[in-house]
C-alpha cells in the first residue's frame, strides 16, 4: 500500500487501544484487529508480554524503594507478582512488603501463602514463587 492509502485506511478504521466489539460482532482492537478470527502472532504476543514485564518492572522501581536491594530471584519474585496483580495488588501485601523490607523472606513467603492470591493462581505458580522469594533461588538452580 502507498502510504498515503495506509492513512486512509487508518483514518477509516479508527485507532481503538482497548478491545471493543465491531459492528459484526468481532472483537476488535487498534486500527481494526478482527481478535476473534486473527487473534495475534507470537511475534506480537511476544512485543507485548515484552512492554507488560518492561511496565510492572519499571512500577516496582517507581513505588517500592527496598526493590534495588533485592536480589535477582526476589526482584524476579516481584516483578511475577506485579504482573499478575498489578502494582496496586501487591502492595496491599502490606505484611509481606514489611517482611521483605526487613530481609525475613521465610515470613514474606508465609504472608504471601497465607491469602486469596494462592487459591488464585494455582498450585504451580505459587509454590514456584513463595519458594523462590523464600529461598532466593528458582526450582532445580542447586
């Protein structure tokens, strides 16, 4: 396409940054995604989850000031966590953010397990993470 076709094309579609559903029925995404029939590529799955992991990062350094001490298991850990719940989520774990402030992972890791979240995300993800943010290590890293 020239690119002043692809203006148009844009200028007719529409840009929509939240999913909606088009006059079809379809749900729909951007400058007219058909999500129920193309859906997305890996590529762009994973541009994405990329951004998502970059965003939950970043709002880790950005509210939690003890996150730099951390080591890059616990970093990990958090960022998982932030992910998952949103930074607002995680830090209504207020007794878990005072535990790993204090470097009592053995109590961070029990606060964690110790509410909806577990029941939430399944067996695997949490013993994976209370493991990991108890131990400092990830499954089968010695």
């Amino acid at each position: 396409m020239t690119l002043e076709g692809i203006a148009i094309l844009k200028e007719h579609e529409g840009l929509r940054l939240k999913p909606y559903t088009d006059t079809v029925g379809k749900l729909t995404i951007g400058y007219g995604r058909n999500l129920t029939d193309v859906g997305i590529s890996h590529e762009e799955a994973g541009i994405i989850f990329s951004h998502d992991v970059e965003n939950a990062e970043n709002a880790c350094h950005f509210h939690f000031p003890w996150f730099r001490m951390l080591d890059d298991v616990r970093r990990d850990v958090i960022v998982n966590l932030v992910f998952n719940m949103g930074i607002g989520g995680v830090q209504g774990f207020k007794r878990m953010i005072e535990a790993m402030v204090q470097g009592q992972y053995t109590q961070a890791a029990w606060e964690l397990s110790n509410s909806q979240w577990k029941t939430q995300v399944g067996k695997e993800r949490h013993d994976t993470l209370t493991n990991a943010l108890e131990h400092g290590r990830w499954p089968g890293s010695g």
